[in-house]
C-alpha cells in the first residue's frame, strides 16, 4: 500500500499550478516550485527588492498559485484550500523534495529539458521510495528514464493529467520498462481513491491513447470536410451529440485545445510515426498552418474556428470559412438525419440513427466514424492492452459519451463491416468472427480480449458498483418509465431516477413511497442515487408549463402535495435514507437530497434551490427545510435567528449553487454527518455504507412542532432590502415581489417573532406560495423562455 501525504509539483504554468490545486483539493499538502526569475518587474523595484529577495525569487509558483486561484472555472474547490499550497524556486528549494512522497514534474515539454532537471535536480534529491513522475503528454517515458539512477527508475512513470485537471476525470499511467509493477498498482488505486480519477494504463507510444485516437478523429473531420465541401458549422453539427460526442464537437474542441496545440500535436505525430498506415491523416492542411500565423489560435485569442462579436442586437457567431480565408455569420446548419437524433437520451441508439440517414451529414458521421473506428481496432495492442482502456480513455478524456468499441457494438459490428466493404474498405479479419466486442452473460459484462481471442469479464475496483450491471443481473425489483428499485445487496435498496435529464415525475414520486416500503420490508435502508449525466436537473417544468397553460390549478396543486409527501416520507422514514448526488442537483433534486439522513455527494456537485429562475419557489420541503434549519442553528448557537434565515434567503432568492460539493458545507446543505467521494466510480458504494452505518444504531424522527418563527419583523426587513435593490437596479420588480413571497414563508408567515408554528404549517405556506406565483404571467413567461432558450428571464 502507498502513502502519500506531501507532494511536490516541478512547474507553476497553467498545468503545474491546477495539478498543485487538485492535490490540495484530495487534501495533500503541496509544494509548488518554478525557477527563480532572471529580472525584476517594476512593481518590484519599486518596493524596493531585490533579485535575492525570497518573493521574487518565488514569484512565478506564486503567480503560478494566484492564477491558479483566480480561474473560473474555480481550480480549487473552495478558496481556503490553496492554503495547502506552499510556494517556492528551483534554485533553493529542491532539497526539499526529500520531505515529499511523490513529486510531479510539469515543465515544459522538451525531452532535454526534462532530463537535464531530472538529472542534476531531482535525482539527487528524492527520498528513498519516493514516487517521481512526468506529467508529458507524449514524450517516450523509456528516453526520460536514462537520465535517472537506476533505483529511481522503479518509482518513475508518466502521470498524463488533462486539462483542467480538477474537471478532466481522465488520467494515463505509463511505466517505464524499470517501473516495479507494484508502483504502478499502487499509484493507480491512489490516483483513483485520492484524486478521484478515471486511471488507463497506457504504453509508451507517441500521444498515449486519448491524445492519438482524439486528434486523429480531429483530423481525419478535417480530411473528410475538405473531400466533401462542408464548412465547419456543418462538421460541428453532425460530430458533437447527435454522435455521441460532447457539445463541442470537431471545431469547437480544437478552439478550446487551441490551434496551436492541435499543429504542434498534430506535426509531433507526424514525425514519430513513421510506420503509422494513416500517417498523412496527421499532415496539418495548410489553411490550418495559415490560421495560426494569423494568430487564430481559438479561445485563448478569442478567434479560432469560430469567433464571437457583441452588437446591437447581442452576440453574433461567426465561423471561419477556410475556403475564403475569412469569418462568416453562422448559418445555424442542420440536417434531418440529426434532427431525428436529438430527441433520443440514448447515445448508442442516436449514434445508429444518424449514421443510418440518407443526407449529407449522415454520410460524414459514417465516413468520419468509420475511419476513426477502424484506426482505434488496429492501434492494438501498440497503444493499450484492451479495449475497455481506450473507451474509457476517450470518453473521460474527450467527453466522448461512449468509446470507440462501444461505438461498433452501437452501429452493429456486421452492419459496420457490410458497408465498409461497400466503401471499398479494407477491414480487419477480428470483425468479421464478432457479433459485438462486450456482452452480458449470466450478469457479468465481458470485453472481447483481441490477443487471447475471447471475452473476458470487465474489471471494478473492490467495493465498485454499477448499477447497469446490477439491472442486468435481475436486481430490479420495482420499476417504472422513469425509475428503478434495485436491489444493492446486504439490505440496501437503491432508488434509480433514469428520466428524461433524471427530472423528477410523478411516477418517481410514487415509486420513492414503494422504495422505502421496500427497504423497510426486505432490508435495512435506502439510496437515492443513479450513474446519468446528472443527479436530477429537478421537477419536470414542461409538465407544470403545460398544467398551467390549461388552467389546472389544482392538479398543479396536488402535484405540488405529492412532492412534499415524498420528501417528508424521506425525513421521517423508519429506516435510514442516504442520497448520492452528483453533477446537477437543482431545485426537486437538492429538495430530494436535503430531506435524506445523510448526503454521500461527488465532489463535483452543483446544488441549489433555483426555482426563482422559473419565477416560482421551492415547495417541494425546500424553503420549509431551510426555515427549520435556520431556527436549529440558532437555537444551538444561542443567538437570533436572523443572520440564518437572511443566508438561507439568500440561497433560494439568489438562485445560489454550489461550484463543489465542498460548498455545501458553506450553504447549509450538507452537514458534519455527510460526506464527499472523490471518485464517481465509488459513490453509489460509499453511500450503500453510509446506509448500513446508520442502519447499526437508527433512530427514526418525528415532524417537527414548536419551532420558534423568525417572524413578520425580519420578513419586513428581508422586504426591505429588496426594495433598496430594487431602486438600485439590482433586481427587477418581480424578483422583488417573488422574494417577498419567500421571506413570508421562511420567517414562519404573519405571526410576531417566536411564535411556535409546525413543519406541516411550513409546508402549506409553502404550497400557497408556490400556487400564488403560479397565478402570474410573469412566471408562465419565464418558465416558456427557460424551456425554450434553456437560460433564466429576468423580467
């Protein structure tokens, strides 16, 4: 087993300083070093420094930890942890490598560069047993091993990050041919455990594996587009979701990468594959090498494929025609093959649809997807054992929504190489002996191994469940359209939401009264929890947006009762409820989790109460959880229960949500009793064990009465303060009125300070409110533009 309790990071650039801020984030203690500046800035002058003195000497990892915690998106996931961050040089600081167990060298990606510090720097310098790694993106891990002693080269191997590293779940290991195997073990369950990242195992090839299949695809988009007069947007249209790859597609992804970082990996491929079949795949086109002298360079110069402009009437989009050498508006192009895909949550089912239409952008899906898929089956085994690490290389480190080998299964691997072979293409023999390269047997997922030939079962991590396994292993025991109660094992049932972006219906609704019947009847506790995109975005808002177009007051009404029924049977359950959230939990999602016993939340959790952007409130327990909360604390602390519910108030009235799950703690949602998992592998496992923890020694709770109300005087005061904002410009005069709206029912209603009032009390103000805002047409315009624009209207 390793222990690492203080790393070292080599390089304070954009890399070094964010890898330094995960560390700190998992909860090491890190030391940050760059080289000592040659010259003073005149800032320093004028404070009267000197080269010697120690904040020049450390200036650039202190810049480095600045910037580091100035990004947005945050690098840190609450400010107070760069505090874990120690700054210092080069020059001064390198014997202080021996206090660390792992150092990180980021420098810059030059194969000299890197020996030479290894060699005159680091090596002399490491503790025995040390760890040492390299964060290069592809440089041979084997060539940087001669410049280390022998002993070293045992604890030495690549540690790719990809950038942002916090965001970023992919992470490639790469040994050198003296790495001891037990290091890599060891490094790969800490990396995954600690840093909570989705770890490959790489070989020591060029680019690695996301890097050599992700910028081939890249540029075989280009290839494809040059042979068939598209533009851009057109590429773009086809290469994001409706093909099961992210939002920013071809184009979009080499903006955010940047042009230059794209030729530079783009020539480096060139150079080091001499061998490689589809070597001329990686010769950058020559409107390409333009764009980058012209300083085109994508986001970091605000213009690369694409470019934005403010106007008049707001923003405008323009992409670069390559053709003219110039930008042009955005032709906002679709195609109908990709029109029938959208309304599909299904990635492999919509990467079929597309790729099987009869338009233009149907044929680049199957010509782009084609050659891609094809380049990836025959990398192996040069650049990975198996074909479970390159899927989860691209979709962790390309946001691809499934991997290449799960993209042939999609598309079927008979239909695939019939119409390959149509094309004229030549394939390999494996795909014409498979019907699919992964398979369930008997509740077990198998990959097809290409060197034995046969399937074998996919690898977890101890203690790691995955409930698409579970589902085919016949533990669902309830289920409806929209959700699922399966079985965990060792008592513990798991509620699954699998709607539509995971919002809560009303037969989810239901099925939380049938969960909980059920793990009381059969088990010992419950998680509310599922492996989607998000949590749950919340309530279903074109239900509502339809309810109230029609008048139905009071169907919205017992929709509203239904949710409080659910939440409130969540509190008060007999047996212990944990839920498990992730990504997006917003509105009746946070309502879901705030109501549980206990939250086991990813560390990338984005909670709040947010209603307010869809001009209503929180009424499923949400503001009535936040009154109580409110009063508790006050009564614990002994003092006046203002300064809580103004915070709380603050929460719902602003819409605010969580940029970590770390936040939660700040906002009031999460408490001493929850906790956060690293890895998102590990949460539906770490909640099950929050369950059977609780479940030793439960003691169920009872609604609430007697709880002293904050009262009409500090809803007053709230009322003013709108107003002030109001007049100010701060905020318009519904969002005035909505939050009056708000304070009411978060002081207790109309009744003096202390007044004794119920938790069902709470809940009525709660539903009266919501039912007032839904009278307005204020409201009904802004749920139509959410549900339209999928942004707020501030009206």
């Amino acid at each position: 087993m390793i222990r690492i309790k203080r790393v070292a990071v080599l390089g304070a650039g954009v890399m070094g300083s964010t890898i330094a801020a995960h560390l700190a984030n998992a909860g090491l203690d890190v030391l940050l070093l760059d080289m000592v500046p040659r010259e003073l800035k005149e800032e320093e002058k004028a404070r009267g420094l000197t080269l010697d003195s120690p904040a020049v000497r450390n200036r650039l990892a202190a810049d480095g930890l600045e910037a580091a915690a100035r990004m947005k998106p945050a690098a840190f996931y609450v400010k107070e942890y760069a505090r874990r961050v120690e700054v210092g040089n080069f020059a001064d600081d390198m014997t202080r490598l021996r206090e660390c167990d792992w150092v990180v060298e980021v420098v810059v990606e030059n194969l000299d560069i890197k020996k030479t510090l290894f060699r005159e720097q680091v090596a002399p310098n490491l503790k025995e047993g040390a760890i040492l790694s390299t964060n290069t993106s592809g440089l041979s891990v084997n060539a940087m091993a001669q410049a280390l002693p022998e002993a070293v080269r045992q604890n030495f191997l690549v540690t790719h990050f990809f950038n942002p590293p916090r965001y970023m779940r992919l992470l490639e290991v790469v040994g050198c041919q003296q790495t001891d195997p037990q290091v890599l073990e060891a490094m790969t369950q800490f990396l995954r455990q600690r840093l909570g990242k989705g770890v490959v195992a790489a070989k020591d090839t060029p680019n690695f594996i996301a890097n050599r299949i992700g910028v081939y695809a890249i540029f075989k988009s280009v290839q494809h587009m040059l042979e068939m007069g598209m533009t851009v947007e057109e590429v773009d249209a086809v290469a994001g979701p409706a093909t099961a790859r992210p939002k920013s597609a071809a184009f979009r992804t080499a903006d955010l990468v940047g042009l230059d970082t794209l030729v530079h990996v783009g020539n480096n491929s060139y150079e080091l594959l001499p061998d490689d079949e589809e070597r001329e795949v990686f010769r950058v086109p020559e409107f390409m090498q333009d764009m980058v002298g012209k300083g085109l360079l994508g986001n970091k110069s605000k213009k690369g494929f694409y470019r934005k402009e403010k106007g008049e009437g707001g923003s405008q989009i323009f992409y670069y025609d390559y053709r003219k050498g110039d930008y042009q508006p955005s032709a906002r192009p679709r195609f109908a093959s990709v029109d029938a895909a959208r309304q599909i949550d299904d990635p492999a089912k919509r990467l079929q649809m597309v790729v099987s239409g009869a338009d233009q952008g149907a044929e680049f899906a199957w010509r782009s997807l084609r050659d891609t898929l094809l380049y990836t089956l025959r990398r192996l085994p040069e650049i990975a054992d198996d074909i479970v690490h390159v899927d989860n290389a691209m979709r962790w480190g390309f946001n691809w929504e499934i991997g290449p080998f799960e993209m042939f299964d999609a598309i079927g691997v008979a239909a695939f190489v019939k119409r390959a072979q149509q094309d004229g293409v030549e394939i390999p023999a494996v795909l014409t002996r498979l019907e699919s390269f992964y398979r369930f047997e008997d509740g077990v997922k198998q990959a097809y191994d290409l060197a034995a030939g046969e399937y074998r079962p996919v690898a977890l991590d101890p203690g790691q469940i995955r409930l698409d396994i579970l589902k085919r292993g016949g533990a669902v025991v309830e289920k409806n359209a929209n959700c699922s109660v399966i079985d965990l094992g060792d008592g513990v049932f798991g509620l699954e939401f699998h709607s539509k972006m995971n919002a809560i219906t009303g037969d989810i609704l239901s099925m939380t009264h049938k969960a909980l019947a059920r793990a009381e009847a059969d088990g010992v506790g419950l998680v509310i929890g599922n492996q989607g995109a998000n949590f749950s975005v919340g309530a279903n808002l074109m239900m509502l947006a339809v309810a109230l177009a029609e008048g139905a007051y009071e169907d919205v009404d017992l929709a509203v009762r239904a949710f409080q029924k659910a939440t409130m049977a969540i509190k008060y359950s007999p047996i212990p409820v944990v839920s498990a959230p992730f990504g997006l939990a917003l509105g009746g999602g946070c309502e879901f989790c705030i109501h549980a016993d206990a939250i086991a939340a990813h560390a990338e959790t984005y909670m709040g109460l947010v209603e307010i952007g869809v001009g209503l409130l929180p009424a499923g327990g949400g503001t009535k959880e936040m009154a109580l909360r409110a009063a508790r604390l006050a009564a614990t602390y002994g003092t006046d229960v203002s300064p809580f519910v103004f915070k709380f108030f603050q929460n719902i009235g602003m819409a605010k949500v969580s940029m970590s799950a770390a936040e939660l703690y700040e906002l009031g949602y999460m408490d001493e009793g929850d906790a956060i998992s690293m890895n998102a592998d590990r949460l539906i496992a770490d909640a099950k064990q929050k369950v059977l923890a609780l479940a030793r020694n439960y003691r169920p709770g009872r609604p609430e009465e007697g709880v002293k109300a904050a009262g009409r005087s500090v809803a007053a005061s709230i009322r003013s303060q709108l107003w002030n904002l109001q007049q100010g410009g701060f905020v318009t005069p519904y969002e005035a009125e909505m939050g009056g709206v708000i304070a009411g029912i978060i002081t207790g209603g109309d009744v003096p300070a202390g007044t004794p009032i119920s938790e069902q009390y709470l809940l009525e103000l709660e539903r009266e409110g919501f039912l007032k805002l839904c009278g307005n047409k204020k409201t009904a315009e802004r749920i139509q533009h959410m549900l339209k624009k999928g942004k707020p209207l501030r009206n």
